[in-house]
C-alpha cells in the first residue's frame, strides 16, 4: 500500500491567474464553451410550497400562487404542473393583492417593500417602499384602485393602467379611524366603498368616493382582533370575524344605489356669496318658526347610513375555545370558510350559520384560507408545516396535497433519465419529485432520524437513503415500499451512502464506528466492513467506470478501495486538511477532493498524483450572521466546500457549500467560470457582509432580543447549543447555505438543496448569442434565401452555425417530410449531435411530436453506427433525447389506454344495439318495413329477404354512385343519409359507380361547366366512399339483399342520357342489368330524387313517385319530369316528398 502525500504547489505547473484567463477566454470558442454553455437561471423551486403570507386564486380559479419565501409559486391544477417565477423581494413575501384581470400582482415583503409583478411576462415592472410594514393588500372589483393597511391607517391607490406612467403607484386618499394596527380589507362589488379592520377590536366601513351620506362608519361588537370581514354579494350588509372565534353579521338600511355623491366645492363669485347670504338670513328666519323635534325635507333625504347588529355567531359553542387565525369568504354561493390555530376548518352557509362541514387537516396553525372563483376549490396554508392543501368540499376530496420538508434539505440526487429528483431532509423524509410539474409524488417516512444521503441506482426504479437511525433502505418506485433494509452489525450513524454502476453494490459510511460498509442490493446481505480510517466517513463515491471506491474521511485522507481485489485499499491519498466531498469525473479518470482548507484538489487515482488545484475559499464570500463577534473576512477562514458534482461533459465541476454563492470551475484551467447568488432574501441570516450599526445598542445586537414571530404574541426562550430544526424558540432566522449540489444527466439542468428549497437551474440559450463556425455571409436573410431555393441540407448547417434557436426551428419545420430521410443522410457529421440536442430540447414545447419523432428516428437509424463510437460524449444528449421522449410517451399512453377503453365501451353498446334492431327486423310489425321506396314485383313486404332475413344475418345492401356533387353526380346528403339509415338498420354497404367519363364537369361555386375539364365517375364516387368503391360491372343480384340508387343529376346525366334526350333516354347497359336481375330476383329496390326515372325508363308499369305533380314555387318536383315518367309507361303516384312511400309493380 502506497501513501502519497500533497505536493507543494511550487512543485506543481501552476500558471498566473491572468494568463490562466486569457488562454481559457481564446480557447473557450473551441473547447469548453463547445461542450457547455453557463447561461443557467434560476427555472424552479421545488421542496417549498408555503411559507408566509396569503393565498390567492387566479381569476379563471384554475391556478394557486403562493408565496415561498421571497417569491411566489404558481401552482396551475389543472394541467398538474408549478412554477415558481423568477423574481424575488429582499425579504420574505407578506401579502400578495392579484388584479381582477389576472395579469397584475403587487408584492409586499415582511419591512414593506412592494414589487409590481407581471404575471404574463413574469417579470417586475415596478418597485415602490411603503416604508412601514404592510399587513393586506386588495385591488378594487372594477381594478381602478388598491387599498393597504399599514400601521394605524389605510390608503388607497390608484392601480397602475395600461398607460405608461411615471410613477405606477400614485397615492388617492387616506383613511384614518383605527387605533392599532389595521389588519383586513374586503370591497363591495361596484368597488363604491371598503371595509377595513383592526386589532382594535372595530371594523370601519369607508368610501372610495366622496358619498353624502356615507363617510365613514365604525362597529365595534368584538372582544378581540378582526381577523376578516366581509360584503355580502351587491350590498352593504357586512360580516365580521375576530379572533375569538365570534362572527358579527351586520345589517344596513342603505343600498349600494342609496348612496348619494357629494357635488365637488366650487370657489363662488361676488354675486354669489351675497345671495347666499341672503338665503341664510332667510333660513335662520324659517329656523325660528320651526317646530323642534321634526326633521326638514332636506335631512330626510341626506339621511345618513346606519349599520344594525342583525345577529351574533359563535364558533367555540362547546367550550374548546381556539384561536381563530383565517377566514374567507365567498359571496355567490354564501360560504364561509374559518381556520383555527389547532388546525381545525369549519364551513358555514351565511347568514344562517349553518354548518356545512367541520374537518382537521394538520394538528399546526392554518395561515391563510382561499376560495376559487367557482366555489368548488379551498385552498389552506400552513405555515408552521410548509403545507399547501387543496380540496374539493362538495366531493370532499383533495384537489393538492403538498408538503416541503419540515427542515432542511440535507441531499439530493437525479435519476438516470433527470425525470425525477429525491430528496432527503432533517426531518427523516426521503421525496421524490417530478422535475417537469414540480410535484411530490410519493414520500417516504420510514426513518426515524435525519437522512445523511440519498440516490438512485442505475435502473432509476430504486431509491436509497442512509440515515442517522442506523439504517440503509431501498424504496420501490413502482410499488412505493421499502422493501429492503441494511443494518450494521453494532448500531452506528451512516454519514453518506454510494452505489456502484450496476445498482448491486451498497455501501455507507459511518459517523461513529469511522468504518465503511458495503451490502448487496439483490439478497440484502452485509458483504464486507472496510476499515482503516481514523476519524468519521465524511463522503463515498464508486468509480462510474471501473470497480473502484473513493472514501473520504476527517483524517484527512482519501482510501481507494478495489471491488475486485477482495476490498484491499488500492491507494491512499494524504492531503493537509480535513476531507468534506469526493466526486469522480463521468469518465472514471479523475477524481475531485475538497477539503476543510477550501481548497478542490483533483487527483490521476491511477498513479495517486494530484493533478490540479483551486484555492475556492475567496470564492465562498461568506456573510456575517447577526450574532458573530467577528467579520464575515474573519468567518470565511473557516469555511470551506461540503458538496462537488462534475458536469456532464466533466469538463466542468459545480462547488457550493457554507455560502450564498454556487461556483463553476473550469478543470482544466482551474479557474472561476461563472458564481451564482442562490438567494438575496435578507430574511436569512448571513445574506450580508456587514451587519448594520443601527441595531446595535449599548447591550449589544437589537437580534438578541425575541420579538415573537408575530403570529402570537408567546416568547420561548431558545436552549443553548441548539443547532438545527426550529432552537426550540418559535422565532429564529435560519442561516444560508448549500448542502448539496448535482448536475441533471442531460447537462441542461443542476439542483442545489439550500435553506429556500430546493433549487432549479436551467440552461437559456436564449441569454446569449453563441454562434457556431459563424461567417459573414451567414444572416437570418441568407438562410431564408437557400431556404427557398429548397436547399434544405446547407440551409440547416447556416442556422446552426447562427445558432439562433427561433431560426434553426423555422428551417426544420419547413423542409417537406418526404425529403427528412434525404437530408439526414446528407448532413455532415459535425451537426448530426446538434441537431439531436435540438431536437430534444424541442421534444419538451412544441406541437409537432411526429415530426420531430421522425427526424430523431431518421438520424440514429443513418447515424446509429457512428454516434456509437463517441457514445460517452453524447451520453447527457441522449439521456435528455430519452427524457424528452419519455415524458410524452407517459402522458400520451394515459390517453391512448383511456381512448382504447372508452372505445370498447362504445362498441359493446354499438354490439347492444344491432341485437336489439335485428330483433325488430324480426318482428313483421316493424314501422321500418316502410323504409323502402320501391318493392319488387309480387313480393310482399313481409316475405322480403332483405327483412326475413334479418335476424338471421346481416342484410347486405349495395349503393350505386354516379359521382361526387348535386350537379354532375350523386347529391352528397342523399347518399350520406341512406347510408347512415342503413347502418342504423344493421345492414352491410358496399358502394359500386360505373367506371365511365362523366358528361361533363361542373364548377360548384358558379353554377357554370367547367372548360375543358373531364372526369372518371369511379374516381369520382370514390371521394364519397373513401376509396373503398367497386366497379358497378361487378355487381350481382346474388351477392346483395337489395340495391339502392342516391338521386343527384348524375342520375340523369352519367347513369342516363335523361337530361338530355328525356323520355327517348338511353340508360347505362350495367345500369339497365342490376335493375333487371335485382327485379327477377324479388329483391328490393331504392330509388332517390330524380333516379326512379331510370326504372321508369327499364320497368316499364313500374309505380313510382317523385312528388307532387305541379311545379311548388320553382323548387323540385319538376313537372316535366312527370311528364317524361308517363311517356317511359311509368305510372306516378302522387306523393307528399316527407312522408316514405312503398309501393310495387
């Protein structure tokens, strides 16, 4: 066994960071920029789904925003799917005002800040500072004005329009009257006054207008703060809520068209103030002579408003009193919705008080209550938990159930595919969350301490977790169990956990005990315990390639031990300083340390040499916490990197640890690329380098003092030593920092377990123009041009040397889908993994699935060889192309299996059905032996075979076509509707047209011939068959129960020469034989519109009828059509056209 010590950075190749930089940024075009792009921004938050703050409903009632921390999430229930937007306040988010439109929300943090946010473009438009917390925020019905409370007043706004406007919060008036702290708002409908209650116990009514006989009104009526109040529906009947538990139900004697608008103050005139002087020399007169006790005709009309105390509720009736803490209402449907502080939620029917239902959803304090626009949906936030509920009360179901982890995440880890992401945190919960919808899909609470370290194994069926209970379990993510459990053989905290490649190795490292163990997945069996360490497993990793496995320890060394040498310690690497984090590259070639120092040191674990070396502790730029007696330069000597991930390509290594700050190195250049600010929420401790004098006194920092956390007024005194989880104080500032950091396996995406959540980072392409190869003939223009000379193969190679996505998305949709396989072939070999990482980044937006899953099928096919040899290189482009692909394949085979069911459904009705007509085929009774319009000779209706046989089987019938449209063929409706009858009726159709040029072609829009213009009637009448049409000189009487002819002029110009020669007409010969033989045979015959004149013409003594005999406003029947049937030796029956008809010769 080798020990290899450090190398003293003297002795190793290290050049100037300057040079460094510049070498990096001239090779950067070519090498790493190539192979990864750093334009990564924040795209999600998962694991935080409430925090503070109040809920609301988007107009449409479709979609939830909650605030989490200093941002807000938008939770969209209907498509299943959250985002949280990518904007944030300085401090957590205390209340939350939505414009009724929807597309304006203004957020207020914990000291009064407020952001004007556009929710369309996601984006803050403006920022304004009440400069006093802020504790409600409301926007009138009409979306004109705003209301706040802040301290003891309330003010109104003018709501930002669309005009553009120098300053979008523009102060209206301000409302006094409270004597502490204001608390609630609610509108009337026709935003014509507002309701505003306080901690003191009253609720004041104002109006948003100047009203004569309204200004303001105060009620009292309460023994303990308003929590709501609110307007009943067109009225100003209001309800009010205190915390108590008490509900006031207050009647007006003033409707809201009862109010009367005060004129505004005019300046008078000379003239004017003498006359009114005289008007009040002769009120005072009239004064005199009044009789005291009665009012005048003028205070009759301004009487002012009165508000009445109708009726008082109260919601601890049995003696648990509970402290009410929200409420809210809706006013279509009368619903009142209570939270208490134990958890409880209480549904009333207003102003009755009825109660609806009464339901305990957690055992912590309902923050906040909302109710979607419909009624259907409530909406619940518990803050002490970080649960987001939904639910459904008339099915009293849930709608979303979602709960972050009570602490702090502790690990993270993708799965092979980067769908999903599991999570571990302090609270003993292993989550695994759906990174496209942002969802936690399954959580798993068998541990019984905190999680250390969570992943998946290679299937990506598998999650493991190690724990401080001293267990290992494997959870099945097809049957959501723990079916396998790893234990040591004397109790012990594991640390860290890895897998190997394969998913059949399992080892952990433990705390206590300074020893690694290694399990087999398949039989659970504890294969060997690895020792020689002498201080705690701090990290394990397997090699990806080889069998080998890296553990680092406190005693500042890395052991490399050899699966297949029966565990023996291959190599030990000493380093100066205590080991925090190993990764390996994704190639198995290099292996990355960081240790206490703040130092990543990457090591050839073949021959044990350190290769590289980055000093990243000035990079961390640690903040100072409110209760540190030294600097935040003095505190940042001691803090180090906890969590390392190489990129995907491993040109790269992501770093983050006790800082705000995520780091990407460049490995080979070793140096900084690119820090990203996880967070500016000063509501966390250690955001800022230098604390601020002003809450310093001369008993020292005014953070020493517990405030309470404003939800009640109790203080707990915090235990000294306590380290994680709440202090045991009620009210505590967590501390920043990064606990675990990982690289998605398609490249594009990395997370990072913080103190917010857990957080999303996603690659934009669209931040920066990164052009490939780029020229100056090259232009948006120039593509277009070789675009349209159908150049479609350099037409694709110029977009993609652009590299704009818009342009390289419009170049692929244009070319034809007939030529795809052609210009795979012909792209060169360069662009073929650029055109596969396109395509799979277009998988995830677009609507053209099939055509994107026919160039991906086309490429690997043609390319399949090729793309094999570099396989590592396009592994994460592969596993996104697999991403992609899967997801739609999960969402479409869902509604594909509910089609195929739905379908069979139908189909056994359908199967019901022709049972039950053929039983009334069978009956001779049936109203739809009628339903023919010609019978042949001497057969009666009863004895035919088309409806004898009916119950025996399936009455064939065929339809003979004489093309496609009224004037030149067969009338479309006709025939569509006799087919529809007889397919109703259980019988099989067949379509036959005889295979001759029609007469001629008539064009349908003018009424007019069309010039020299000739057309097959077979081809024709296949438009209406589907092509499924036969040749009428195939047709037999054998094969058919009977034969129906649709009407429509091709009748007589196609079948026949009736409308041309008339009563002297030649009828088609394969015509004139299915008549004769259907005729011979006894079966029946059909005959539409002008088509009866063709057996007429055959029959000759045949009855038949088209109508009525004379012309009816110059609409069909024609008369001499009648004429021409009676010359044939046919003879007319007289007919109303909407009444069926039977007859026979």
């Amino acid at each position: 066994m080798r020990v290899k010590g450090v190398r003293n950075e003297e002795s190793l190749p290290v050049a100037s960071p300057l040079s460094r930089a510049k070498r990096f940024a001239a090779e950067s075009g070519t090498s790493a920029a190539s192979g990864m792009k750093f334009a990564y921004r924040f795209s999600n938050l998962l694991g935080t789904v409430y925090r503070c703050g109040n809920l609301k409903f988007t107009p449409d009632g479709n979609s939830l925003i909650s605030p989490v921390g200093n941002r807000i999430t938008v939770f969209d229930l209907k498509n299943n799917k959250s985002e949280t937007l990518p904007l944030a306040a300085q401090y957590n988010v205390a209340c939350m005002g939505l414009s009724p439109d929807g597309n304006l929300a203004i957020l207020v943090d914990e000291e009064g800040s407020a952001l004007l946010v556009s929710l369309i473009g996601k984006s803050v438009i403006h920022r304004f500072h009440f400069q006093k917390p802020v504790h409600s925020v409301c926007f009138s019905p009409n979306g004109k004005k705003f209301v706040i409370t802040k301290d003891k007043v309330a003010l109104m706004y003018h709501a930002p329009g669309k005009k553009r406007e120098f300053n979008a919060f523009v102060l209206d008036k301000t409302y006094y009257g409270a004597y502490d702290e204001t608390t609630c708002i609610d509108w009337t409908d026709d935003s014509r006054c507002f309701a505003v209650g306080s901690k003191d116990m009253s609720t004041w009514v104002f109006g948003a207008e100047r009203w004569v006989n309204l200004v303001y009104y105060a009620l009292g009526g309460h023994k303990d703060a308003i929590i709501a109040c609110f307007f009943e529906e067109n009225s100003l009947d209001l309800y009010t809520v205190s915390r108590d538990g008490a509900l006031c139900v207050w009647q007006c004697d003033t409707e809201l068209s009862g109010l009367i608008p005060r004129t505004p103050k005019s300046h008078p005139t000379d003239q004017e103030e003498s006359a009114k002087d005289l008007e009040e020399d002769l009120i005072e007169t009239q004064r005199d002579k009044e009789i005291h006790g009665k009012a005048s005709g003028n205070e009759k009309q301004n009487k002012k408003v009165k508000y009445s105390c109708a009726a008082k509720y109260f919601f601890n009736k049995e003696g648990d009193f509970n402290t009410l803490t929200a409420a809210a209402y809706h006013k279509k449907i009368h619903l009142l919705v209570t939270g208490f502080a134990s958890g409880i939620f209480h549904l009333h029917e207003l102003p009755e008080f009825n109660l609806i239902h009464s339901l305990s959803i957690s055992d912590q304090r309902i923050a906040s209550i909302s109710i979607n626009s419909t009624g259907d949906w409530i909406a619940f936030g518990c803050a002490g938990l970080g649960q987001l509920l939904v639910w459904e009360w008339q099915s009293e179901s849930y709608v979303l159930k979602q709960q972050g982890h009570f602490n702090s995440m502790v690990s993270l880890a993708y799965s092979p595919d980067g769908q999903y992401l599991v999570t571990g945190g302090d609270d003993g919960k292993v989550k695994v969350w759906n990174t496209s919808s942002g969802f936690c899909f399954v959580t798993f609470t068998e541990h019984t301490s905190i999680i250390s370290a969570v992943t998946f194994t290679s299937s990506g069926y598998v999650v493991l977790s190690a724990s401080f209970d001293g267990t290992v379990r494997a959870f099945d993510l097809h049957r959501y169990r723990n079916f396998r459990t790893f234990t040591s053989p004397r109790p012990t905290q594991f640390s860290c956990l890895a897998v190997d490649s394969s998913g059949e190795i399992v080892s952990a490292g433990s705390q206590d005990s300074f020893e690694v163990f290694v399990w087999s997945l398949q039989s659970g069996r504890l294969l060997d315990v690895l020792d020689g360490h002498e201080g705690p497993i701090s990290s394990l990793c397997f090699n990806p390639v080889k069998c080998v496995l890296a553990s680092a320890s406190w005693d500042k060394t890395v052991r490399l031990w050899d699966m297949l040498d029966s565990w023996r310690t291959k190599e030990t690497l000493a380093l100066s300083s205590d080991v925090l984090a190993v990764a390996f590259r994704p190639d198995g070639s290099e292996l990355a340390v960081a240790s206490l120092d703040g130092q990543i040191t990457f090591w050839d674990h073949e021959n044990a040499m350190q290769t590289g070396s980055i000093m990243g502790r000035h990079d961390l730029q640690m903040g100072r916490k409110e209760l540190d007696k030294i600097t935040a330069k003095q505190a940042a000597k001691g803090k180090s990197f906890t969590s390392l991930c190489y990129s995907a390509d491993g040109q790269c290594i992501l770093a983050g640890g006790l800082s705000k700050y995520v780091c990407i190195y460049h490995v080979k250049e070793q140096i900084l690329i690119k820090k990203f600010e996880i967070s500016c929420n000063l509501s966390l401790d250690a955001m800022e380098e230098y604390l601020d004098r002003r809450k310093m006194t001369e008993f020292g920092s005014m953070a020493l003092i517990e405030e309470g956390n404003g939800d009640d007024d109790d203080i707990v005194i915090p235990l000294p030593g306590v380290k994680r989880g709440d202090m045991s104080s009620r009210h505590f500032k967590p501390e920043i920092r990064v606990t675990c950091l990982r690289f998605s396996p398609t490249g594009r995406n990395w997370a990072a377990t913080t103190t917010e959540g857990l957080l999303i980072y996603s690659l934009d392409s669209s931040l920066t123009f990164d052009p490939f190869d780029l020229e100056i003939d090259i232009t948006p223009s120039n593509i277009r041009k070789v675009l349209h000379q159908k150049e479609f193969t350099k037409a694709i190679v110029m977009a993609f040397r652009l590299n704009e996505k818009k342009m390289i998305q419009e170049v692929l949709e244009t070319v034809p889908y007939d030529e795809i396989d052609v210009v795979c072939s012909s792209l060169p070999d360069l662009y073929i993994e650029k055109v596969l990482e396109f395509l799979a980044s277009c998988f995830e937006k677009s609507r053209h699935l099939e055509f994107y899953l026919i160039w991906t099928q086309k490429l690997l096919m043609l390319h399949g060889c090729k793309l094999k040899t570099r396989s590592e290189k396009l592994l994460p482009i592969v596993q996104f192309l697999q991403k992609s692909i899967q997801k739609h394949f999960e969402d479409l085979s869902k509604l594909c299996d509910w089609n195929c069911y739905n379908m069979k459904y139908i189909l056994s009705i359908s199967q019901q059905r022709v049972e039950m007509w053929a039983a009334k085929f069978a009956n001779p009774r049936s109203p739809l032996l009628s339903s023919v319009l010609l019978l042949s000779k001497g057969v009666p209706a009863s004895s035919s075979p088309f409806h004898s046989s009916a119950h025996r089987h399936r009455a064939k019938v065929a339809v003979v076509l004489s093309g496609c449209g009224v004037y030149d063929g067969t009338e479309i409706h006709e025939a569509s509707a006799i087919m529809v009858h007889l397919s109703r009726g259980g019988a099989s159709v067949d379509m036959y047209a005889p295979n001759i040029s029609q007469m001629h072609v008539i064009d349908h829009s003018r009424g007019q011939p069309a010039d020299r213009e000739s057309r097959n009637v077979l081809t024709e009448s296949a438009r209406i068959a589907r092509g499924k049409i036969t040749d009428l000189a195939r047709l037999t009487a054998r094969d058919y129960d009977a034969v129906v002819f649709p009407g429509g002029f091709g009748a007589a110009k196609n079948l026949s020469t009736f409308s041309v020669d008339g009563k002297d007409c030649k009828v088609n010969k394969d015509v004139e034989r299915v008549l004769k033989d259907f005729h011979k045979s006894g079966k029946p015959i059909g005959l539409c519109c002008i088509a009866p004149v063709l057996a007429a013409k055959v029959l000759p003594g045949t009855e038949v009828t088209v109508g009525q005999e004379q012309e009816q406003g110059g609409k069909w029947p024609h008369a001499s059509t009648v004429g021409a049937i009676k010359a044939m030796g046919g003879k007319h029956c007289v007919k109303d056209v909407t009444i069926s008809f039977s007859c026979s010769v």
